[in-house]
C-alpha cells in the first residue's frame, strides 16, 4: 500500500474545508472498510486521507426528529443503526435488511454516510432508504443542502457530491403504518454482497394496495425506481395474476447489468421473481 | 508530520506507545511493533476472520482497520491472558474439548468473536451462532465442532448460574 498522510480534523466542516483545499489527492474516511480494500487493490492511491472519526458526535447519533422522522448521523455505523431501539420499533424493514447485510465486524465498522457515499450499487441500504423516502443532508466548506437520497448517486461508483462535500446525515420517514419489505438475493455465500436486491414499501388496506414504491439494487448501475411495477399495483387487490403482470413489468422497464453475482439475462429473470415476493412480503410484513 | 502516527493505547491490559506509519492497518502494526501475531491476514477483505481484534469491546477485521482506530483504545488480541491458572477461559477450553479445530489458524478470531457472541446473547441457538459467526471461515471446516463448542459453553455458563 502507499503511504499517504492521514488528518483527524475535530469538525465536520473542517474535513470538507480541507478535502476541499486538497482536491483530487484527498479522500474522506469513514469506516474505512471500502477505502482500506481500494487501496489494497491499489485502486485507490490518496496523497491524503481525512477521516471523520474525531468529528462532532452528533454525527453519530440516531434521533427522532419533531416532525416524526429518524434522524441518522453519517458517523452511526451499520450496527448501532442495526442494533437501535428506535430504528427496531421504528424502521423495522432498516434492522431487518441490516441482519443481512456481510457479517458483524463489517457492520461494526462501516459507517452510513460511507456506505451511501461509495455509491457501489451492491449495497443494500440504499434501495430500501429510498423506498422509503429518505434524504440526505450534506455539509460543504461554504454551506449545506439537503437533497433526496434518490438523487445522491450518478452512476457506478459515483455521487453528485461536489469536491469538499460531505454526508452530514441521513433523515428517513418512519414507516408508520406503511408495510415493507427487502429481499435479497446472493448467489455465493448467504450474506454476500446481492446478486439482486429489492426493497418494496406499500400503503394498503388489507389486501388492497393504496401506493407502492419499488426500488431493485444490484442489477443496475445505480438503485432504481419501478414505476411501470409500482402504477400497476395502485388501487388494486394483489392476487398471483396481477403479481405476474408486476414481475414482468419490473424486468421490462429496467437494464440490467451483469457481474460475477449474476449474469443479465439471469438478474432479469431474478428480478421478475423476486419484486413478486418482494410485495408479498411486504404484504405480509407489518 | 501527518505520514506516522504517535499511538497511545492499552494493549492486553498494558498502557503502550509506539509509532507507525499511517497507512499501516492493525494486523501490521501487532505484528511489527509487537510481535503479536494472534491476529493474522488471511483472506484481507474482512470476510475470514483470521485479523480479529477487540477495539473497545467491538470486534473489527484488523485488516481492514487503520492503525490510528486504535489510539487512545483499549486494544484485546487472543494474546491476553484469561485470569485462570492455564491463562484459558472457559471458550477456549470448549474449543480444545470439542476438537473445535484442525490447524488453529482461524481459532483466535472465532474464539474472540465466540466471546462477543456470548456477551450480547448468553444463549444462542445453532441459527444465531450461525448467523454471528458467518464472518469467520474455516478452511478445515471444523464448523459443526466450532457450533458444538459455544454450545457447550453456553452450556457451562447457565448451569453455573
Ligand atoms: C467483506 C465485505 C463484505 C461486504 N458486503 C456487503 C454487502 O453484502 N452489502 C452491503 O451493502 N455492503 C457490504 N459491504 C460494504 C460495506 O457496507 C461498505 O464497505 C461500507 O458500508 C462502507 O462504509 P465505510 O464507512 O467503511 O466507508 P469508507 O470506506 O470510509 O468510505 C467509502 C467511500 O465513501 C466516502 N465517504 C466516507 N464517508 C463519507 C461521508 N460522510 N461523506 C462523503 N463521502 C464519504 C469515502 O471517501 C469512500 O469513497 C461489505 C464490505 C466488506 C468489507
Ligand atoms: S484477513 Fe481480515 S477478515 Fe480475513
Ligand atoms: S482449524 Fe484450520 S482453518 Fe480452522
């Protein structure tokens, strides 16, 4: 590995402040789990790192907020948000999908802003974040916003973040009396990075569907609504017929992209089934 | 400056200090400035569990951890002595008594993340100590010894009260 030099700045602003000064040849740091295998890779070769391990608390804290929604620092790793009363009673579907998602140390580690902000469509967060309606809030040198957590990611591998600009935290709707669910899929080992994910969020009444939000990861570049999927479930009652036509509305509307999970014909097919199961779950699902 | 690193931290219940270059990870800097070599790299990429190490009480891949995660921590490798005649607490005695391994190479880390496991749930299932465990691999597949062994002393505990 090469060496680099490594800043601890004590304030979230501070970080954005240097990051932006350095440009190119500086990375934040989170948990460091992605950072630390790009640079084994050698893919990665950083002049600098700055890590927000010493940055405010408050960035690591889970809250509620006044207006009902979850407050997550970009700090909290993966298993405080996993482990969280509040998220548990809350967000069930997050402490659900986290069970799942590579094994204790990882989670132990990783940290949210992190995961959202490496913008690897493998991770499986982020479809169920954005089902559910999430946003972000990202600090920079001179100031901040606040965008939909649909918007964040541009691509494989990238964000909209500008140079200096950082994941300050996370602000999710609660799931109140909505229903959801998230399946994935791994075609290696149990609690491998997905072949497919799916993440259904669904208003209904009994067996009737008053709004649905579909989100599938992992087959495409980037997490990815399905609204041809979502507009057939609108105001019916699910039976197998219907879910047919949802399945194949799914794999139709999207591209998907193959890699050593799956190939694309195989993520399509996967995809007809598992969007499927996904709204039964949810349907199932409190 | 910024290209090493001053570390404090407790190591095995001593206060130690060293230096290390920045970009080393934990594995590195147990191995080179300790001669500790408990935690070992195996797979690199946190999913074997070879590199485990108790950073505060939470277990984390040494490998995938810069040296500078530990400063001002309290740092607990397979090193550390348990406060028992033969320096073995209770897990490893499961393991030795269960044949819990072949060549011992991924034992330190699933004997430390057997502690944590018992810690946060003192009486797991087979489906939870699976599922807590997936993380580790053994290449000799001692895998339904390693199960029996934390059931074993799950076990223990509960009948001692
Ligand atoms: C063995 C293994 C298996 C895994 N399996 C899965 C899996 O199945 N599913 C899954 O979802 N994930 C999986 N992960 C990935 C894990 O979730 C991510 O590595 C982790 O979430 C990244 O978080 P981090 O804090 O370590 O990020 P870091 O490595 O610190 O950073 C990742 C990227 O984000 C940037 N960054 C970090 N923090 C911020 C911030 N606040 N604002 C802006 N940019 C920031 C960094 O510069 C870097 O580009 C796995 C990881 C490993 C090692
Ligand atoms: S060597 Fe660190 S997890 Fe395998
Ligand atoms: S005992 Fe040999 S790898 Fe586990």
């Amino acid at each position: 590995m090469k060496p680099f030099e490594l800043l601890e700045p004590r304030t979230l602003r501070e970080a954005a402040t240097l990051l932006h000064a350095a440009g190119d040849a500086a990375r934040p740091v989170g948990g460091g789990v992605a950072i630390m295998l790009m640079l084994k890779m050698g893919v990665l070769q950083p002049e600098t790192l700055v890590s927000l391990a010493s940055v405010e608390d408050r960035y690591s804290t889970i809250a509620l907020d006044d207006d009902g929604q979850l407050r997550i620092g970009a700090l909290a790793t993966l298993r405080a948000i996993e482990r969280s009363g509040l998220v548990r009673d809350r967000i069930p579907v997050l402490a659900q999908a986290l069970r799942r998602l590579s094994n204790v140390r990882v989670r132990n580690v990783a940290t949210l802003g992190g995961h959202l902000a490496h913008a690897d469509p493998h991770m499986d967060l982020p479809p169920v974040l954005i089902a559910l309606g999430a946003s972000v809030r990202v600090v920079g040198p001179a100031g901040e916003r606040v965008m939909p957590l649909a918007d964040l990611h541009a691509g494989y591998l990238e964000t909209v973040l500008a140079r200096g600009e950082l994941i300050a935290e996370v602000t999710c709707p609660v799931q109140g009396s909505r229903r959801a669910a998230y399946l994935k899929c791994t075609t290696r080992a149990a609690d491998d990075w997905p072949a497919l994910g799916v993440a259904a969020v669904l208003e209904a009444e009994g067996e009737v569907v008053r709004s649905a939000r579909l989100v599938v990861s992992a087959a495409t570049d980037v997490p990815t609504r399905l609204s041809r999927a979502e507009a057939l479930l609108r105001g019916v009652r699910i039976d197998d017929a219907l879910l047919a036509r949802v399945g194949e509305a799914a794999a139709a509307e999207v591209t998907p992209i193959g890699d050593e999970h799956g190939s694309a014909a195989y993520k399509r097919e996967l995809l007809d089934v598992y969007v499927r199961r996904a709204v039964r779950a949810a349907l199932a699902a409190r | 400056m910024g290209t090493t690193r001053t570390l404090r931290f407790t190591l095995n219940g001593e206060p130690v200090t060293t230096e290390a270059p920045s970009h080393w990870n934990v594995v590195e800097l147990l191995q080179n400035r300790f001669n500790l070599y408990g935690a070992r790299e195996s797979c690199g990429q946190g999913l074997c569990g070879c590199c485990t190490v108790l950073v505060d009480g939470v277990a984390v891949s040494g490998c995938l951890s810069l040296a500078a995660r530990v400063d001002g921590a309290d740092v607990r490798t397979i090193e550390a002595p348990a406060a028992t005649e033969d320096g073995l607490d209770d897990v490893q005695q499961a393991f030795i008594e269960s044949g819990a391994f072949q060549c011992g190479y991924c034992t330190p880390g699933f004997v430390l993340m057997t502690r944590k496991l018992l810690d946060e749930c003192p009486q797991p299932d087979d489906e939870d100590i699976r599922h807590y465990l997936s993380g580790n691999l053994c290449r000799c597949a001692a895998y339904p010894e390693i199960v029996a062994a934390v059931r074993l002393v799950a076990q223990r505990r509960a009948t001692r009260g």
